[in-house]
C-alpha cells in the first residue's frame, strides 16, 4: 500500500497528528570479564574519588596497577579506604543465585520419590485386581487414574530445581553512571478506552514517566487499536499532568507512583514526625490529581455521545480514526520531542502515542500485531535495547523495576544469553478471601521458581523486559559471535563511528557472508534483509544495531516517515513477522508461544522477585470473568497443541532442556486433563447410584498402598508450602480452582480448539471490562450467564442426588450396607468440596442461583439419569427368565 505523509494541525490539544493513508550464572566474574569491564569501573570510581584524591597520584597509579589483575584489589583498599571499597564493588556481581536450602528442599524430592514408587505399585494393585460386577466403570477410572497421575508429574519435575535470585542495586549505581545504564523502550498497549477507563492508562502511563531511571532513557510508547480520539486526549492531559507529578515523585520518592494507588493509602503524618513541607505539597498535589480525574471523565462523558458526522478536532479536522476498522496510521510524541521539561525545567521520558493502520481485508493479529508494531515504530523512534511490556492496568509498583532488570540485562557474562526477565504479577482488588485464586500465588511463588532453576520461567504476557535481539529472531551471542561483533558486525551498522550510508544494505550484505549460518542468520542481499524485515532501511539498519541507539545522519521528518510505514496494514506482508520475528501469531496466547520460540533458540530467561512487587494490576473479579480468562488462556495452549509449535514435535525445541521441554508439554496438554477429570468427578455419583464401587474389598496390603498414597499426597502439599512460603489457603484455593476451571473452562477449550482445527469455530474474545474507581469488590458478585457455568453446576447437582440415593439404599438395606457406602461417600465429598467455590459464586448475594442455570442442570441430570436406569452397562445383565419349580405333583 502507497504511504504518504500528512499532518493534520491543531487537535483539540494544540498537537499534530503524522498519519498515513496505508556457574557463569552464579554472576560471579573470572578475570576475563573483570578486564573486559574494568575501564567503566575505574571511570566511575575514579569520578567518585576525585574530590577527595585531587593532586595525589597515588590513587591512579593503584588503578593502573588493578589492571593487571584482580588479585591487586586488596592493596588499593588498604590504600584508598572507602574509595578502594567502592573500587571492590564495582567488580562484585550483580546478583546471586540463592537456592532452596537443602534442609528444606531435599525432603520433597524424596517424598516426590516415594510418592512415585507408591503409585506404581498402587497401579500395579489396581490393574490386576479388576472388578467384575463394574468393569466398564472400573476400566474408566483406572485410566482417568492413570492421566492425573502423569499430569502431576509433570507438574512436579519442574519444580525439582527452585531458585530465588537476589540483586544488589548498589552495585550496578557504582559500576554503571547513569549514563551508562541502558536504555528501555515501554510498551502500554490497550484495545478499548470504553472498557478499559483512560483514567487506568494514564495511571500507568505517570508510573512509568516517573520511573526511577535516567529520563532521556526512556521511552514510552501506547498502543491504541481502537483509534480512539479519546485516549489521545487523555494522554495530552496525562503528558500535563506529569510535568508536576514526576518532580513530585522524585523529591520525596515516593511509592507506589500510580497516583490512584498512591493517594488511596492511608497516611499517617504524625509517624516519624513528616515534615510540613511534604504533608503541605502532599495535600496540593493530591488536590492537582481530583482536579485531573475531572478532566478525564469529562472526556469520558463527551465519547459516550459520538456526533453522527464522527469526532472532529479543534482545528474543525475529522479523527482519522473514527472508523475503528478502517483508518490511517497515527503517531504522535506528546513527550520529549520538543524538550518539554517538568516544573523544575528537568527534562522528562519521552511519550508517544501510536495507532497503527487498520484496513479490511487485512488481519492484524490483535494483541500480538500490536505490540510487534510497537517494536518496528520504536525501533525507528528510539531503539533501545530493551524492552518492557505492560498491560494498560498493569503500573510500576516499585520505581526501581528497571535497574532490578538491567542487574541480569547488563550482567558482561548472562546478559547477552538473557531473552527476558520475568517479574511475578500481583493484583489490586481481591477479596480476601480469592475465592477464585486470582492470585495464582502456586503459579508465580512455585512454579516460577521451579522453572527459573532450568532453562528459566515461561513468559507471561506482561511485566517482562526483553532484550530487543531476542525478538528479531536471533540466537544468543557466542563466543564466536563476541569476537566478530567487535570488528565487523558494529561497522555495518553505525555505531562505531562508521560514516557509511544505512541505506548501503549490500554493502553490509557482503560483510556479514563470513557468519556461520548456526550463529547468526546470514543475509547477503538487500532483498534478504526485507524479506526477513520488511522493506524499511532504516529499521533494518536498527537491527544490526546490537547496543541500540539510532543511525547517524537521519533526521526527524525521515524518522517519523519510517515510523508511519513499519506500523501500515500490510508491511508484515510477505516477511517473517509473527512467524519467526516479534510475538507469535497463531495463538490466543502469544505470550507463551514468544517465549517458548526464544527458549528453543537457545536463549535463557530469569524470574526476578524483588521484596517490593514490581507491577499490580486488576485482576478478574466475578466467577463468569474469571472463567473466561482461564477459557482464553486453555485455548491458546489447545491452539499451540495442534499448531506446529507443540513442544512434542516442534524441531527447535530438541535445543530445550528435558525439565524445561516437559513443563512446556505440561502447559500446552493441560487443558486435556479437563476430560479424565470431568469424568472422575462424574464416578462417585454413579457409584452411588448404581450401589457399585470402582475400588474391590481392600485387603491388607491394599489398604496399607491406599493409606501411604494419601499420607505422600499430604507430605507432598506440607513441604511444598514450607520450602516456596506460600500459604495453605492460597494452596487451598489453587487446588479449588485447578477442578473448577478444569471441568469448565478447560472442557470448553479442548473442544473449541477440535473445531477451530476443522475450521468450525470462530471463537473471538472481547476486552474484559475494567473497574477504574477502586469498587472492583463490588463486582464480585455479579452474576453473567455462561454455558460455562453448565459443567460444574450439573456436578454439583449430581454428586448430590448420588448422596441422597446413597444414604437412602443404605438406611432400607441395614447395618451391613454402610461400610461400603463411606468410600462411596468420601470421593463425593472431595467433588463437592472442591467445587464449594463455585457454588457460592453461583449463588451470588442474593444467595440464588439463576433460574436458567437451575434447569439446565436440573435437565441435563434428569436425562443422565433415565439414560443411566434404561442402559446401565455397570449392572450385570440377566440373559433369561428364571424358571422355578411350582413344587406341585403331576
């Protein structure tokens, strides 16, 4: 599609629119690396020491003599005192790798051991000892026995290694000046500002302008896929507000810097004696934030009432964007382009605004396609070499997150193999009870970590910094790589003083022929480089640019004419966008697929937790929300299964470590547990039912495999929580939900994604509706009918009757009949129990199921149990009448 250039001047903010018409990983340091980095240390230390060595040689001389080795450092601290301590260091790691103590660790792999041994021989026990009179149901539920199983284990291998990692910012201030950190391009990305209320984007916007990281180091760059005129308002009155919010946050450094978070804690004044300076700009700057809440929602209210002729600009200019479907790309630098400084005339982090071209006919791959237009834009823009992704609910709640990365990022020795570093997710606005594990603690305080201790965790779709290399495709840097990167690879692209043209790409062809092809892909034309890339000089310069930073000699009005074209419909076209380059295509859950792609390119993530939360957001807060979450993400791994990506064939994926290869199968087949599962939770009814048990007369070997499996399932929950410290409850809570989601949810998506493999289904899932003034408590009970609800209810409701009818059999059959019914019983129980969450979301306040899903259930269970008096394939049949001797003589 043609690309042309326009401007439309004067919006309603006075700004102007550009629009298109189309080991070593312990962190410690052998003296190599301590060489190779020895120059930014004494640099650093040498400005620090200055003052107070000014006109003594004496400490020069010393840091020249440290160049011969680190063995020399003990004599520059006894020379130099405090200063030969900061010279210590700033050769000390930047992080450590603290793993489980084995006081703590070794007992569960050993009860994990046991707990393995014992169900083989439990296996062994229940395969040859069939039941005859039920062998049909019998033979169903040793083999649903038989899938949970291997699914726990699959579950617990990747757990066999848990790690936590601890960084020590101190050190990276004294190794790296402020200049010297790198540079971070953020991603806010959002879909709908109906839906999702400006007020929260721009929350999450002001936390990351107010960062604690060097401001012409950051770039922040928002996605809008619904073109709408109404973000870009908010985010002009956002760029205002931050110019006093940002010194604000900086002079008394203040947490979180979401200002909705900030001022919704209470603070007490009179505790350490807060000075009256800070209580007096407290109290302005909190009056500053109501008066720009007000202004929001006045723009809220003006786009709840769309004119007919479309929205239109101060200048009297249509939005472009009022087809959300069909219109022209936009990008526009509400920050930092001008050198707008805050109040105090500091400069501040640069903030765009983009909406990327939509037109019919074209796919633009939701979420995905978003944010790989927002890595070609910033790679024209900015190009740093990192990246961060963020939901538009997703805010900084620790100002120091981006140091806290760059301690693994811009490690001289893990850094260049890291694709990622992970920060666990927590939420605002959770009952305290969460009563549907929207936590997810065992998945990010468990099985994180577990993860972290192999290959490194799985990519979770947001609060995560990238290392833009690693998006492009390429593989981690070896040591034949390091070597050609400091003579060849920097000269073609730039940045190393070369005054080349960017545009000469083959000329850089040539250069790169001498790569091994298993390095590093090798592009020896131009037209390799674009089918690759794209067709945009520019960016494809950027991509050779290892270190980021932008090509020398291009101006500003070229640089936003590139910009405008890598985010067209149609520059993916022909290229390897979402295929091999960029977030995944092909899968509801790009976050996974992305992930797992750099894994099997040999890259390495790490989980990183520090004491202070890094991110919060708003979580699902009502039963029928939540289960569409867990719906969503069951069917992009069922999509993945059947995709070319599964883990279980894919070829990249041989480069996978065998625990890591394994947790990947585990989270893309898990949603298939949904079928053992639904059908196990369905056999205690039918026993009691039916007066049958799935289980012979124990005997005493049996009941001594039977009580050892169940003490192992208890030692294995005991010391899972004792070594990860989660709580019993947030295990407890897990557990509920592992069956509630599974017997719906999960059910839901095995089949949607059979029909999406036929072509039948064409599931789409819709924005889900953020609360943005802090009452997301009392959406917890309300109540949105789905098919979804159908599955559990009907359990419930039979595991139920199943009890009644049980009871009743044994109260008409007599004392002998209740010793098999507790068996019968318990495993009714434990459905129900696990199903209790459920069941009181379902009942909501009011304390009243919903009529429609009353009979739904009622019929279904009506019909299961006709179906089951008329067929009962359990019940051996009698092949003929029984004929008696009348006793009468002839």
């Amino acid at each position: 599609m043609a690309e042309t250039l326009t401007t439309v001047s004067q919006p309603r903010n006075g700004l102007h629119i550009s629009h298109s018409d189309s080991d070593e990983e312990n962190g410690d340091y052998n003296q190599q690396h301590w060489q190779h980095n020895e120059n930014q240390a004494f640099s650093l230390a040498g400005i620090v020491a200055s003052k107070d060595f000014e006109g003594e040689k004496g400490f020069f001389s010393n840091a020249e003599k440290l160049k011969e080795g680190p063995e020399k450092i003990s004599l520059v601290i006894k020379d130099q005192g405090e200063d030969g301590y900061l010279l210590a260091e700033a050769r000390q790691p930047l992080w450590r790798k603290v793993s489980i103590p084995s006081s703590l660790i070794n007992p569960y792999r050993i009860v994990i051991i046991l707990r393995f041994t014992i169900l083989v021989f439990f296996f062994q026990y229940r395969i040859s000892t069939p039941v005859h009179d039920a062998f049909a149901l019998w033979l169903i539920s040793v083999i649903c026995e038989v899938w949970l199983a291997l699914s726990w284990l699959l579950d617990q291998l990747p757990k066999w290694f848990p790690i936590t990692r601890e960084t020590y910012l101190d050190r990276l201030s004294i190794r790296f000046e402020e200049k010297l950190l790198g540079p971070v391009d953020i991603f806010v990305t959002t879909a709908d500002p109906l839906k999702e209320p400006p007020i929260i984007t721009a929350n999450t916007v002001l936390s990351v302008l107010s960062v604690e990281y060097p401001a012409e180091k950051v770039s922040c760059y928002v996605s809008d896929d619904s073109a709408s005129m109404l973000l870009y308002d908010t985010l002009s009155e956002t760029a205002q507000f931050a110019r006093i919010w940002v010194p604000f946050c900086n002079k008394y450094n203040i947490e979180p810097r979401a200002p909705e978070s900030y001022f919704s804690q209470k603070v007490d004044y009179l505790k350490d004696k807060v000075h009256p300076a800070f209580v007096r700009d407290r109290r302005a700057m909190k009056r500053e934030y109501e008066e720009f809440k007000v202004r929001i929602n006045v723009l809220v209210a003006e786009a709840q009432k769309k004119p007919e002729e479309g929205w239109v600009m101060q200048d009297g200019t249509p939005w472009p964007g009022n087809n959300t479907d069909d219109h022209s790309g936009m990008i526009q630098v509400c920050l930092g382009s001008a050198g707008a400084p805050d109040k105090e005339g500091k400069e501040l982090p640069r903030l765009v605004y983009i909406s990327r071209e939509k037109r019919l006919g074209y796919k633009h791959h939701k979420k995905a396609g978003a944010m790989n237009a927002l890595v070609r834009v910033s790679a024209v823009l900015s190009n740093a070499p990192f990246l961060l992704n963020l939901d538009c609910d997703q805010y900084i709640n620790n100002s120091k997150v981006l140091r806290e990365a760059m301690c693994f990022l811009m490690d001289p020795q893990l850094g260049k193999k890291l694709a990622y570093v992970q920060f666990p997710r927590r939420f605002d606005g959770i009952d305290c009870n969460d009563r549907y594990a929207n936590h997810n603690t065992v998945l990010f305080d468990i099985n994180m970590k577990g993860l972290d201790g192999i290959q490194g965790p799985v990519y979770v779709g947001t609060g995560c910094v990238f290392n833009r290399q690693a998006l492009y495709g390429y593989k981690p840097l070896s040591e034949k790589r390091s070597k050609m990167s400091s003579s060849s690879w920097p000269s073609c692209c730039c940045c190393s003083g070369d005054s080349r043209s960017i545009f000469d790409l083959e000329e850089m062809g040539e250069e790169l022929e001498g790569f091994d092809e298993q390095e590093e892909p090798s592009f020896t034309s131009k037209k390799n480089f674009e089918k690759r890339f794209g067709q945009s000089p520019v960016f494809i310069a950027s991509t050779l640019m290892e270190d980021g930073g932008l090509p020398k000699g291009i101006n500003s009005r070229l640089m936003m004419k590139e910009a405008i074209h890598v985010i067209s419909c149609g520059y993916e076209e022909k290229t390897e966008w979402g295929k091999e380059i960029g977030w995944l295509y092909g899968s509801v859950t790009e976050d996974i697929l992305t992930g797992f792609n750099m894994h099997c390119r040999g890259w390495k993530s790490v989980y990183c937790m520090p004491e202070r939360a890094a991110f919060k957001g708003s979580a699902p807060i009502n039963l029928s929300d939540r289960l569409h979450q867990v719906l969503k993400w069951a069917l992009g791994s069922t999509e993945i299964f059947f995709s070319g990506y599964c883990p279980l064939w894919y070829g990249y994926s041989g480069k996978l470590k065998w625990l890591q290869r394994l947790a990947y199968t585990n989270a893309i087949v898990y949603p298939f547990t949904s079928i053992p599962l639904l059908v196990y939770c369905t056999i205690p009814a039918v026993c009691l039912l039916t007066g049958k048990f799935i289980m012979p007369t124990l005997t005493t070997l049996a009941s001594i495999w039977l009580m050892a499996l169940f003490i192992c399932i208890i030692l294995t929950c005991v010391l899972e929580l004792r070594w990860s410290g989660v709580s019993i409850q947030d295990w407890w809570r897990n557990e509920q939900f592992w069956v509630i989601g599974g017997v719906s949810a999960h059910l839901f998506a095995v089949f949607q994604g059979l029909l999406k493999v036929g072509g039948l289904d064409t599931t789409n899932f819709t924005v889900r509706e953020k609360t943005a003034d802090g009452t997301l408590l009392g959406k917890l009970y309300l109540f949105k009918w789905t098919t979804l609800l159908i599955p559990p209810t009907s359990l419930v409701i039979l595991n139920m009757v199943g009890i009644v009818a049980g009871i009743s059999d044994a109260i008409n059959n007599g004392y002998d009949s209740w010793g098999p019914l507790f068996g019968k019983l318990f495993f009714s129980f434990w459905v129900i129990v696990h199903l209790y969450p459920f069941l009181k979301g379902l009942m909501g306040r009011q304390n009243r199921t919903p009529t429609i899903v009353v009979l739904w259930s009622i019929l279904l269970a009506l019909i299961f149990s006709m179906i089951w008096v008329r067929f009962d394939v359990f019940l051996p049949k009698k092949t003929g009448p029984i004929l008696k001797q009348c006793g009468v003589d002839c």
